[in-house]
C-alpha cells in the first residue's frame, strides 16, 4: 500500500503532474508521427473462417479444378418495366466485349454475351422479358477499395453505353432503364462503404453526445472537457500502437471493430474518469487541502477503477477463444483500448485535476462547510442547508424495505428476460443494409423476376469415382427447395470430379436455406452412394458458395458462444472473489448481471420487432452484447460495492449501504447515462447490425444503472447480512448515538 501512494504521490506532486501530462503529450505526439494509423491498416475483406470449415474445403477444390470460375461474382441487373429492348441488350453485348478486351482491375471474368446470338440472348431474360443479370467475375481475395474502383469503372462504362442515367433510375419506374451491381462483390463493397463513411461523423457524433452529457449533468465545462482529454490521449496512443500491429502481421482490424472501438473508449473512458472524479468532488467537500483531497480519491477509487479495467480487459480478451475471425478480430483492439483508458485514468487524470484543482468544478466548486461557511459570512448571506440527494433517498428505501425491492426488481427483469426467448436471429446481410442501398435494390429485382436463389448459387461438387453425375443432378433437381441445377462441369485436374450450380426457391442468405446446406451435402452424398456400387461418399461431396459459407459461420458462432461465455463468467468470478474474497457476494453479483443481460436482450427486441419493425437480429449480437454487458455491468457493482466493503468496517451494515449507494449513485447514474448514450449513437447509423447492437446495449447499460445497481444489489446485501461476506470475516460495528439523539 505505501507502494500505491508513493505512486500517487509522484503523480500528482508539484512537479510530477506536470512530467505526467509531458509524458502522455510526448507518447501521443511520437507514436502517432512514427507508427501507422490504424485507420491505414484496415483490412475489410479478411477471412472469418478457418480452412478447415467445409464451405472452405469447397473453395479450395473448386479454385484448383475450376479456375476460370474461382473468381466472385459482382451482378449487373439491367431492368426495364415493359420489357427489354433489342438496343439494351444490343448494348449489354457491347459492354461485355470491351470488358473481355479491356478487363477492369481485378476483373477475372465476364461471359461473352457478345458473341451470342440475340435469341440466345434473349432466352437469358425473365419471364416477363424485363430483366437480365450479368455476372462480372473478380479476384477471389482482392482489395476492397481496388474492387470498389473498378465497380466506379463499370458503372461509368455501363452509363455511357446504355445511356441516361441507369443508376439513378427507381427500378420500380414506369419508363427508362435502370441498373443495379448487386452480387456478393456488390454487397461486400456496400458494406465495407457504410462502415468508412460512418467512421468520422461515429467519432464527430460521440464526442459531442458525451461533452454534452457531461455538461448537463455537471454544468461545468471545465469537467467536462477533463474526460475528453484523458479519452483523446488514450485514443491518439491506442490507434498507432494497433496500427503497427497490423502492419506486423500480428493482428487484423477491420473498420467495424475500429468503429464499436471508438465507442467503447469513450464510453468506458469516460466513466473511469468519473469514478475518480466524483471521489474528488466528495473529498473536496471535507478537506480544505485539494492534494490531500485528490490523494484520498484515489485510495479510495484506484482500486476499483484497475478492478472494473481489469474486469473488462479479461472479459473482452476471451475473444481470442473465437474461431470465427470476426469475434477474434475484436480482442485485441478492445482489451489493449480499455487497458490504456485505465492506465490514462489513474495516471493522467489524477494530474490533470491536480493541475486545475477545485477550479476543475467552475462554477460550482464544492467546499468544506467551514470554507462556505465563511464564504457566506463574507457575503452577509445565510449558510445554505444540505438537500438530501435522490440516491439518498433511495438507499434508505432499499435497506428499510429489501425484499420489497428484490421482488419488485426481480419480477421485472424477468419478464422483460421473457421477451429474450422470442428473439429471431438471421446472417442474412443484406438485411442490415438500408432498403435504398444499390446491392439490395438489385437483390430485390433479382429477387421478384427470377428465383432468389440465383443470387448466390450453391456450389455443390463431387467426386464420382467414375459414377454417373447425372444421378446426382437428376436427385438435387427434383428436390422441392431447387429451383434449377446447371449442367455439370469436368475438373481440369481431376476429370473425375464435378461441379454444379443449385439454385435454390428461397434468399439464399436466409435461416431456411443455410439448414438445407447439410441436406443438400447428403443427398449429392446418397445419389453418388448410389451409382457406385454403395461406396459410402460422404468424404466426395464439397458443399460450397455464401449460403453454405452463412452456415459454416451459423455453426462456428454457436461454437464459439458456447466457449466464450463460460470463460467470460469464469474469469469474472475469478477476479471478483479475489477482489472481494466472498463466495456469496461473488455468486449474486455474476447472478444479477446475468439477469440483466436476457432482461436486455428481452427489452432490445421488443424494440427493435414490436417498434421498429424488424424480424430479425444479426446473429453475431447476442454473444457481442453478452461480452460488452456482462463486464460494463460488473464495473458499476463493483464500484458501488467496494464503496459498501469500504464503509461496513466503520459502520453498521445497514448505513453502510445506505451511504454506499448514496456516494455512489450520482456517480455511476451519470456514467451509465453516458456509456448508454454512446451506445445509442450506433442507432443513428444506416447499418442495421449496430442499430441493433447499439439499442441492446445501450437498453443493458441502463437497466443496470437504474434497477440493478441502485435496488438489486444493495437490496440482495441487505437481506443476506452478514452471510454476504461469507467465507470472509464481518465484524458487526454498532451503531452510534449521534448528539441529537435522546439517548
């Protein structure tokens, strides 16, 4: 301990506040010059399945026999209403010949409608004769930002030969010709542009939420601004430190997880340094000397604000347990932001307040009532009395009526834990993407003039062992979910292996078609089984393509929620029965947080379906919104609770929860006001995914900071006593008269 405060001593000295800021000006300024931001070394395209996962396996055998088809396709779906024109698809012809002449960037392929007849040509129309769509194969693997160049390119091309302006006319107008890229470059294109354009005014959108939050409540803008410069340095350190990393090859980032980053830290951020301010502004109040009163913030609040970072760091890095890349991806970046907001908080906050001093809380600067006293004295006023504060109040009520408040508060979030069960879940991208957006306008068309299905074929391949394939084309065609099934073609490596294209009658993006992916796999297996004599060929059928890719992710995403979350408890409770060393306050802190989290996702979803209207959420929130909610969650508890460890040694139990959430209610009510509205912020993005995982976490947050940690927890450990601190010791203080008591 004596170690601890000559630590705190040195930061916040005369001299080594001053070298403390230099310090983290210096660090900021020389690693953001010397390392690559890691905004630069984003990479939006990488892998999320390992090689092993069969949809993988498939991709493999169909780059090595199949090479002129490995490439992914980009969609050109050219609609007229009425019907098409002998001059469009006169037209189309001419764009695929400059395009197989004069390739685009990254351009691997286009199908030479040039060289067809025009009824062969025509036969490719829909029913209706209104539209056609044209596959434009690109590299496998290839840059985003070079494919989005080239599809800028084609559409440039397209325009200029079909004339008008194709992409800017509604695919629904009465006249004129309209044009779509859609496909699974076109989506992942679009996606990869909603999460950069969203970065900047993310970071824009944040910073004031929060400078605005702080100066409600605080109405300091002096205060205000400390949070920010502590979350501004950490985030200045942070972004190079990742950005060398991926340059090093020892991580990926991609702008998603930078862009959820962004918000963590200035949530989580902002609340560290609230902690200790708040311990600042109450020892203010009671010490004339602001060093004296800044030393005893920080014994008082180190200790839980490096608990609650570690709490957060660990939980956070459990992801490194994933196996789908995106939930690895998001380890790093998270944990190693949340461990320098910690450090920033213990190390530059205490000097920036030692610095500004109680001119940190202009123009209510809090005072010892001996220095308002003479305050008032000076000005010829009254001295001003003490209002009782609303978390006050509120400690009174959960002490004097705690099974009252445990069942009130337990009914209520189990009914909204209720609503959970409901919850739809889909992988089905395109439904995060506004209605409007190109990739999903053109998947629509698709959509309502051929079979969805041919959106993203199933690529369905197979070693017949010198088989008959058409027993396996004549078994998936007369399934009732297979639209149409294209003639084989024959392994340039391997003759003996063939590959097929199956449409299926529904999104192939959806929850239905990703649980036909282990059917289709048997059934091709049973056809081939057939006509070989019953030679099991199981270990001869590759099932590849987006819908079987969706399943492999469905199926690794179950995996790794499974792993995660077990690990995710265990280190929590690891950390808090050595931080507490209480079995019994351990379990019902885990307990609480767990229940708050299926009241979150109970409550998300009533808004996200009965409000907005959706049907379903991305799959990848629930596990998300456990890891963020479940560690966030136990930062508030153990705040409030070593507040109430604290305070029992000098006081009854009962006072000491009374004042523990009284000193800590403003506080962690603030906080949590302030890490919710962060998370809110995800909502006003045009990306459905963090529209939804925003509003579940934001919802988490907030039923922790108003129902859990004010009423749940404080009433839990009034009722359990002194077996609360079981197996640890609790010596009972006694209660003492005060001077107006009659006794």
């Amino acid at each position: 301990m004596p170690m601890v405060e000559r630590f705190h001593s040195s930061v916040t000295g005369r001299r080594g506040r001053w070298i403390t800021l230099l310090i983290w000006l210096v660090l900021a300024v020389v690693l953001t010059v010397t390392l690559p931001a890691v905004g630069d070394e984003e990479v939006n395209n990488a892998a999320n399945l390992s090689d092993s996962k069969p949809s993988e396996q498939a991709a493999a055998v169909d780059a090595r026999e199949f090479p002129s088809d490995s490439g992914t396709p980009a969609l050109l779906v050219l609609h007229r209403e009425g019907g098409l024109t002998a001059d469009d698809l006169a037209n189309l012809q001419k764009l695929t010949a400059q395009w197989e002449t004069a390739p685009l960037p990254e351009q691997v392929g286009v199908p030479p409608l040039h060289k067809l007849p025009m009824p062969a040509l025509q036969a490719e129309l829909s029913e209706d004769g209104s539209t056609i769509v044209t596959p434009v194969l690109f590299a496998t693997g290839a840059e985003t930002e070079t494919v989005k160049e080239s599809l800028d390119q084609l559409r440039k091309d397209a325009a200029a030969t079909l004339g008008g302006d194709p992409f800017g006319t509604s695919t629904d107008a009465a006249e004129g010709l309209s044009a779509r890229i859609t496909g699974p470059v076109g989506i992942q294109v679009d996606a990869t542009g909603l999460f950069q354009n969203a970065d900047v005014s993310l970071l824009i959108a944040t910073v004031l939420l929060v400078l605005i939050i702080l100066l409600l409540i605080y109405r300091s803008p002096v205060l205000a601004f400390i949070p920010l410069i502590a979350v501004g340095f950490a985030y200045m350190v942070v972004g190079p430190i990742l950005g060398a990393m991926a340059r090093e090859g020892w991580i990926e980032v991609d702008s998603q997880g930078i862009s959820i980053m962004t918000v963590l830290l200035f949530g989580a951020g902002t609340d560290y340094c609230l902690f200790l301010i708040s311990q600042f502004r109450h020892h203010l109040g009671e010490v004339a000397n602001k060093r004296e009163a800044l030393m005893k913030a920080l014994t008082g609040s180190a200790g839980a604000i490096a608990m609650s970072g570690l709490t957060v760091v660990l939980s956070l890095s459990a992801l490194l347990f994933a196996q789908y890349g995106a939930y690895h991806r998001f380890a790093v970046p998270f944990s190693l932001s949340i461990l320098i907001m910690a450090i920033a908080s213990l190390t530059l906050v205490p000097a920036l307040l030692a610095i500004i001093g109680r001119a940190s809380f202009y123009p209510f600067v809090p005072r010892t009532p001996e220095m308002i006293a003479e305050r008032a004295r000076k000005k010829g006023k009254p001295v001003p009395s003490k209002k009782a504060s609303r978390a006050g109040r509120i400690g009174r009520i959960v002490v004097r009526r705690p099974w009252a408040v445990v069942l009130s508060t337990v009914i209520l979030l189990g009914v909204l834990a209720g609503f959970s069960s409901q919850m739809k879940v889909t992988f089905d991208i395109l439904s995060s993407f506004p209605e409007d957006m190109e990739s999903r306008e053109g998947f629509t068309v698709i959509g309502e003039q051929f079979s969805e299905g041919s959106l993203a074929p199933v690529r369905v391949i197979v070693d017949t062992e010198g088989g008959d394939v058409k027993a396996v084309t004549d078994r998936l065609s007369n399934l009732p979910y297979v639209a149409s099934v294209s003639e084989p073609e024959q392994g340039q490596v391997n003759n003996q292996i063939a590959a097929m294209d199956v449409n299926l009658t529904m999104n192939p993006y959806s929850l239905e078609a990703m649980a036909l992916i282990p059917t289709l796999h048997d059934e091709a297996a049973a056809a081939l089984t057939a006509s070989s004599s019953g030679a099991a060929a199981e270990d001869r059928v590759w099932i590849g393509g987006q819908t079987a890719e969706q399943y492999d992710t469905k199926e690794t995403g179950d995996r790794d929620t499974r792993v995660i979350i077990p690990i995710v408890i265990g280190l929590i409770t690891l950390l808090l029965l050595v931080y507490l060393r209480s079995v019994v306050a351990t379990a019902y802190l885990i307990g609480t947080v767990i229940l708050s989290y299926f009241a979150a996702l109970g409550l998300g979803w009533i808004i996200i379906h009965y409000v907005l209207g959706a049907d379903a959420i991305s799959g990848s929130i629930p596990l998300y919104a456990f890891v963020f909610l479940v560690a966030l969650g136990e930062d508030y508890n153990i705040f409030m609770i070593s507040s109430i460890w604290d305070k029992r040694k000098r006081m009854p139990l009962k006072q000491a929860i009374s004042e523990g959430v009284s000193e800590t209610g403003s506080v962690i009510t603030s906080a949590g006001i302030i890490l919710a509205g962060t998370f809110a912020v995800l909502a006003s993005l045009p990306i459905q995914v963090l529209v939804h995982f925003g509003i579940v976490t934001a919802v988490g947050v907030l039923l922790d900071t108003f129902i859990v940690r004010p009423f749940l927890v404080p009433a839990i450990t009034a009722l359990l006593g002194r077996a609360a601190f079981w197996p640890g010791k609790h010596e009972e203080v006694k209660e003492q008269p005060t001077a107006a008591s009659p006794h």
